[in-house]
C-alpha cells in the first residue's frame, strides 16, 4: 500500500516533526493566546472554547471506535501502518523513545501527581489539589471502562512484552495527556511567567513522545495511540473548561 510506504520511508521525519514542531506551534500559539487574553473573555466565551475539543476528540474516537467494531479492514490498515513506522524507524531514535515510553507508566504518573498535589497541599491550595486528584483518578477509570468496552487485542509482532490490558485507547497516551496536561495547567495558572510556552511545549513534547514510542515499540497499534490522544485530550478540555468557569463564579461572588 502506498501510505504504508510513504509512512516507512518517512518515518524519522514524520516522527521529528510530531515531536518538535508541533510542541513548538502550540508553544507560540499560547503566547499568542496570552495576549489575546489580556482583554476581558467572557464565560461563554470559555465554556465555548472548552466545547471546541470535547466534541472534537468525541468525535475522533467514536470514529475509530466504529470503524473497531464494525469490521477488519481497519486493524490490517492499522498492523501495516504500525509495521511500517517500526520498520522505519532509526535504531537509536527507536532505543530513545523506548526509554521516554516509561514516562506515562502509571507509577510515574502517580507520583508526578502525587508530588504536585503535595506542592499545592503545602501552598494551601487544598481545592485545586483536590481536584487535580480528582481529575487524573477519574481518568484513569475512564480509561478502563473504555478499554473494557472496546476489548480490542494487542498487535502482534511486538519486540517487547505486552501489557495484559486491552489495546484501545491507550492507557498511556491517555494517562500522559491528562497528568502532564493537568499539572501544566496548574503551573500555568499559579505562577504565569514568560517561560509559560516553555512549559507548553514541553508538556506537548512529553505527551506526543510517550504516544509515538507507544507505535514504536509494538505494544500499541497508531488507532489507540489516536484513540488515546482524541478520549485523553476531550477529558483534559472538559476539566479544564470546568476548572476555569469555577475560578470565574468564584471571583464573581467574592467582588
């Protein structure tokens, strides 16, 4: 097939720029946000904003969802996109992301959380620990019921050993999206500097690293790293919307 081949060839490229130009674009997208930002945003404004994301990473994963469920065309087109991006792949580049894979295992995402709600418990911001909490557990059981409905098989061919839990959506992928997500937010929003588009990026790379070396190693097919970045990116936004519309009704009742 052509694009199994297109994805083979250009493997290295294709990977060099999801994880640095993207990060890079969100980073000078923020900073032209911040400015935009200066004016006054109604609430509407920002429930709409949240919307946006929600229904669009609904609507990519019920696609590929229903393209799961209803038929095997789309795993074959899945296995050979993933052999050909591991085939392609640079043997150190492929060593590399293996390494940084570890950085969404759910024991460091724990404990990233961890640490950070501890920093907020000791800055007395008990609610947004809370909540920070609250969020990335509930994610993660999110994760699991969908994994549970979908029950889709690993892939084969993998050089490592497979997790026991189902394929879609990735846990990782989606766990990363919501941790680092979470915790940039709350620096973002406690202590905004100038280096707020370094966190963004650096968040963005962390994140799009972790889903690609998902593909790399074997142990997820592209649709539930897709999968995992669509149902991970709708809960992200939709936290966030509702963390942002809270601080709004806050500061209204306390004027």
């Amino acid at each position: 097939m052509e694009y199994t081949a297109l994805a083979q060839r250009h493997a290295a490229a294709i990977i060099a720029i999801m994880l640095f130009v993207v990060p890079s674009i969100a980073a000078c997208a923020w900073a032209w946000a911040a400015r935009v930002r200066r004016t006054p945003v109604s609430s509407t404004a920002v429930a709409l904003a949240a919307c946006v994301p929600v229904a669009i990473g609904a609507g990519v994963f019920i696609a590929i969802a229903m393209r799961i469920a209803h038929g095997t065309a789309f795993s074959s087109a899945d296995q050979r996109v993933l052999d050909a991006v591991r085939d392609g792949t640079p043997a150190l580049a492929a060593r590399w992301l293996a390494g940084l894979t570890h950085l969404g295992d759910p024991w460091f995402l724990t404990l990233l959380c961890a640490l950070m709600c501890a920093a907020l418990i000791l800055t007395r911001r008990f609610g947004l620990a809370v909540y920070l909490a609250a969020v990335t557990s509930a994610g993660g059981l999110l994760n699991q019921a969908l994994k549970a409905m979908m029950r889709r098989d690993r892939p084969t061919g993998s050089t490592v050993p497979l997790p026991e839990s189902f394929a879609f959506p990735s846990g990782h992928t989606f766990g990363s999206i919501v941790c680092y997500g979470m915790c940039a937010y709350v620096l973002l929003r406690l202590a905004p500097t100038r280096r707020d588009p370094l966190i963004v990026a650096l968040a963005c790379f962390i994140v799009l690293a972790i889903g690609t070396s998902r593909i790399v190693i074997g142990v997820h097919f592209p649709g539930d790293v897709i999968g995992g970045f669509a149902s991970g990116g709708a809960w992200l936004a939709a936290c966030i919307g509702v963390a942002e519309l809270a601080r709004r009704r806050s500061r209204a009742l306390s004027d």
